[in-house]
C-alpha cells in the first residue's frame, strides 16, 4: 500500500535523507530559508556515534548520546521528520521512497541530501556479524554490553578452566579509532570498575586481544600517534596482534592467518567487530541512474559541489561521499552538511548552480582515546598524546553533543568513570544480548511456514 509522503506546498521542496551528522546539520542550516524540508531517517534518534563505544562498555546511557531528532527540530517550522527506511531513489521522477511497518511513501523533491550514512563492513562475510557485532548503532552497542558483561558473569558460574578461560578472552579486530578505544575500554572495566566485585574470578586476568590485518595501530594518525597509542595499550595489558587477517568467525572464537600463511585459532566468547565500513546501498542505487561511480566501500563519487553527475539538485554528503582529502569522520558530514544548505540558499535567491565554488574542506584534526587520563591527537602538523590530548579529547566531544542537559549528564558520567572508577551503566538484559539470534531464528521459521505454504 503507498501513500504520498508530503503535504502539497509551492514552496520548494528539500529532502534529507539520514538524520546522522550530515543530515541534521543542513537541515538546521536551513532553518530560515524558503524551504520545506522532509527529514526522512530509519531511526528517530540523531546518533552521536562517536562515543557509542562508551554505551557498550558501561560508562554513559544511550540516552544521553542518542537525542530524538523530532525533539531537537521541534522548533524549526518548515522542518517535518519522518520516520522510515528508505528503499528507493528515483532520479528522473524526483522522488524518494521509504517503508514503515509494511506500508510504502512516496516523498517528491526538489533539492535531495543524502546523507544515510554506513554501516560494518564484514568485506563479504557478513555472516561474521552474529558472533562480532559492530559498532554503528545502538542495538551494536547495547548488545556489546550484553555480551561484554554477560562473559563476566558466565565466567563466574563455570567450574570448567578452558571454558573460563574462552569467556575471559576478549577479542577487537581493527585497530582504528574504535577498536583501540574499545580495546582500551574493555581492560579498564575488567582491571577496575569489577576488580574485587566477583568471588570465583579475577576480573583483572581477562585477556584483551587487538588484532588488525594492517601493519600498525592506528594508521590514519600516522606511525609515531600509532606507536604512542600502542605503547599505552600495552601496558594496559592489551595483546596487540598485527599483520594478522581474520579468516573466520564463530560462537566460540576467530581462526587468525599469519603473514606466513598458517592459521591459528584464539578461543573467545566475546567478539567486537571494528575493522571497515561500507556506504549505504543506496550509492549504488544512484550510480545505476547517473554517471556517478562508487568506490569499493559503496561511497559516491560526487563532483566537487557534492552532487551527483548530472543531477545538480542532488547532493551526497557524508560518510556516504568519496571526496579525496575528506575523510568519513564526523566534520567531514558537518561541513558538508553546511555547505550544501548554503549552496540550497544561494541559489533560491538567484544564483547560477552552474558557478558553485566547489566545497573545500577544513581538516580540524582527529583524535582518539585509548584510556582514562590517556589520548592522541593530530591536528595539522601537531601531533601528541598523554593527558593534555585526552583533555582536549573529553572537551570536544562535549561541544559537539546535542542539548545542555546531555552535556551536563555526560560529564557526571565521565567523572564517576574516570575518577571514581564507577560505572553507571552495567544493567543488562538477555533481550539486549540476544535480540539478533532471535530474530533470525524467527525469519528462519518464516521462512519455512512459507516454504511448507508454497508446497501445498
């Protein structure tokens, strides 16, 4: 059943798919411009994903990093949030379409953002993703909890050492931003925050386990912030295992292959996935209708304006756009986001959208923390690390949360976790922790009820 997704208007009409960082910014850009905006996104909340990590390791709430978008735009009048996972792009008829629950909308444009963002890239072995999860959204995080938490606690009821010690094992694999985070959040809970708290085990002889099938940690921030983020870990008691590729991944652990071709098996329960990301399918989708390309990671190839081939009304933005020296961090999606909406602007006051100054990206730095009191960041030729860049780390990620109040909630967090050594977030749930399996034993059944209806 379809239904039309917008109500008529002789205004012109903007929609924005994706409510992540690209996707709000243009929309509160356009706050007062002569525009109806659709902001159509498969979740109702806007996502500060950079600190979902901290969702799955206990230390803040997913309240507090996930506000709902319908509440921060509420004020903004010529914006509409839609709730629904958009299916389809048509080019040539201007429209999008999105699904809810069964029922089909029909969304007209003029101007289309697509800013839909990415998901965990598996490179082709998806299967991987029931015992790795990623780290995209907060269903990832909350079952990461689960199951971080969850090893603990089995670990506590088992008589039997090697089983105790395959619940004990933690494995990352990729060794980027979120893995070493992760990595380093992980063997903080266990040598703090549950130290003393179990009686038939030692938190603090849990095993963590980074591996990435690159050559360095952290390769993005180059070798010396890599080297400085290694060293850290290290002595947090972190394994860091480079050079080695995950060949496979089940219930009770991963096989690992070695520069020298053998592979070896690590027993482990708990598994975090963080090693790539691959662009929403819907690139694909706009490459089949343009002469746009996508790269291997699914991303766009967009012009130096940010649209789309041929298609000057139709701008990608974020992670979902490959633009050289852009990379998919959050300010790359910010200030895409700005530009287009002042691109939008421009244009609805007179101006030729055969001129646009292509956009030019500020490269503010990046940073990522590898414990409490420890971070590196690089910013232009500035590169350091220790107690300063996590200062620096813990205050830029609270300018860029939505609202005071999850400012203000956040930094109690941060300082019960970080100087108090309390968490306030390890309530688990086995729905949380098992909610994937669940369902896809479900949609296996499905399946066959149909299959059994079709041979009768």
């Amino acid at each position: 059943m379809s239904h039309p997704g917008a109500t008529p208007s002789d205004r012109h009409r903007v929609v924005v798919i994706g409510s992540g960082f690209g996707g709000l910014t243009a929309t509160k850009a356009l706050k007062r411009a002569d525009v109806d905006i659709k902001l159509i996104a498969r979740t109702q909340h806007h996502l500060f994903q950079p600190l979902l990590y901290q969702v799955a390791t206990g230390i803040i709430s997913e309240g507090e990093i996930a506000p709902a978008t319908r509440v921060i735009l509420r004020k903004q009048k010529n914006a509409q949030v839609l709730l629904g996972d958009v299916t389809g792009i048509d080019l040539a008829n201007r429209t999008v379409k999105s699904e809810l629950l069964g029922h089909t909308y029909i969304t007209p444009y003029d101007t289309l953002i697509v800013a839909a963002g990415a998901g965990q890239s598996y490179f082709g072995n998806d299967h991987f993703a029931e015992w790795a999860p990623g780290m995209k959204t907060i269903d990832d995080a909350l079952e990461l909890r689960g199951r971080i938490l969850g090893a603990f606690e089995q670990a506590e009821r088992s008589s039997d050492p090697k089983r105790r010690e395959k619940l004990l094992t933690f494995v990352v694999v990729g060794a980027g931003p979120t893995g070493v985070e992760m990595a380093g959040q992980i063997a903080e809970l266990a040598d703090h925050t549950l130290k003393g708290a179990f009686r038939a085990i030692d938190s603090t002889k849990a095993r963590v386990i980074l591996l990435d099938a690159a050559p360095s940690v952290l390769p993005p921030m180059g070798e010396k912030l890599g080297k400085k983020a290694q060293a850290r870990l290290e002595k947090m008691g972190v394994e860091i295992q480079l050079n080695a590729m995950v060949t496979d991944v089940d219930r009770n652990g991963i096989t690992v292959k070695d520069p020298d071709g053998t592979t070896r098996r690590i027993e482990s329960a708990c598994k975090v996935w963080s090693a790539g990301v691959s662009a929403s399918p819907l690139g694909k989708q706009i490459a089949d209708q343009s002469d746009a390309e996508v790269d291997r990671a699914g991303r766009v190839k967009v012009l130096p304006d940010l649209s789309v081939p041929g298609y000057p009304n139709v701008f990608v933005i974020g992670d979902m756009a490959a633009v050289e020296g852009v990379p998919g961090m959050a300010q790359g999606a910010i200030q895409g986001g700005k530009y287009v909406a002042n691109t939008i602007k421009a244009e609805l006051r007179g101006a030729d959208p055969f001129e646009r100054e292509p956009f030019d990206y500020f490269d503010k730095g990046s940073m990522a923390t590898i414990s409490r009191n420890s971070a590196v960041a690089k910013i232009g030729p500035l590169e350091f690390g220790g107690y300063i860049a996590w200062l620096a780390w813990l205050f830029l990620h609270l300018i860029y949360l939505v609202g005071f109040r999850r400012k203000l909630t956040t930094l109690i967090s941060w300082f019960a976790t970080f100087v108090a050594n309390r968490r306030g977030q390890l309530t688990i749930t086995e729905q949380q922790a098992y909610a994937r399996i669940r369902l896809e034993e479900l949609e296996e059944i499905a399946a066959a009820v149909e299959g059994e209806k079709a041979a009768s």
